[in-house]
C-alpha cells in the first residue's frame, strides 16, 4: 500500500511539473502577442482546463472495470482446462512447472 501511495505522489508531481512547463512555455509564446496581465489569464484558464482534463481521465479510468485474463472465452477455457489437469494430476503439474523453471534458468544464462 505504501509502494502504490508513493508511486501516487510520484506521478501527480510528474504532472505537476509538467503542467508548470506548459504553462511557462504558453505564457512565453503568447506574451509577445499579447499584454502581460491578459497572457497570464489565457494561460491560467488553459492550465485548469488541462487540469480538469487529467482529472476526468483519472475518474474515467478508475471506474472501468478491470479486464480478467483478457476477458476472452478462449482465456477462461484454458484457464478451466489448466485448473482441472492441476487438480487431478499434482505431481505433473509440479513436474511442468519445474521444467518450465529449467527451460527459464537455462535459456537466461545462454542470454548472458
């Protein structure tokens, strides 16, 4: 809970910072064109609305539901076919499972 919380903080002060930039580079562009105070208005209101967009992302993406293994029949029959060669065979399922660990291990040190 901790690692998520800081990853959190990290990523709202990425965008924080991010935000400042644009906003300094709009100001920036448009000051030339422009008087100071009414460049200064055009890019507060540009950077709450990016501020908006970003939150109606974040809210958007929080309320769609999170896909289970692709949410495809394909995945949930060999999910279904694996959980029942697991129950019925323990012994090869820990057999399979040790080779692939094998076959993992040997294939990482030829890599190397």
């Amino acid at each position: 809970m901790a690692k998520r919380a800081l990853l959190l903080f990290l990523a709202a002060g990425f965008a924080w910072i991010t935000q400042v930039f644009l906003a300094i580079s709009l100001y920036a562009a448009i000051e030339p064109h422009l008087k100071a105070p009414l460049a200064a208005l055009i890019t507060a209101a540009a950077t709450l609305a990016l501020t908006g967009l970003l939150a109606a992302i974040a809210l958007w993406r929080r309320r769609q539901p999170a896909p289970v293994l692709g949410a495809s029949a394909l995945g949930f029959s060999t999910l279904s076919a694996v959980s029942r060669f697991a129950e019925r065979h323990p012994m090869a399922t820990v057999a399979v499972a040790a080779g692939a660990g094998l076959l993992q291990a040997l294939l990482a040190t030829r890599r190397r």
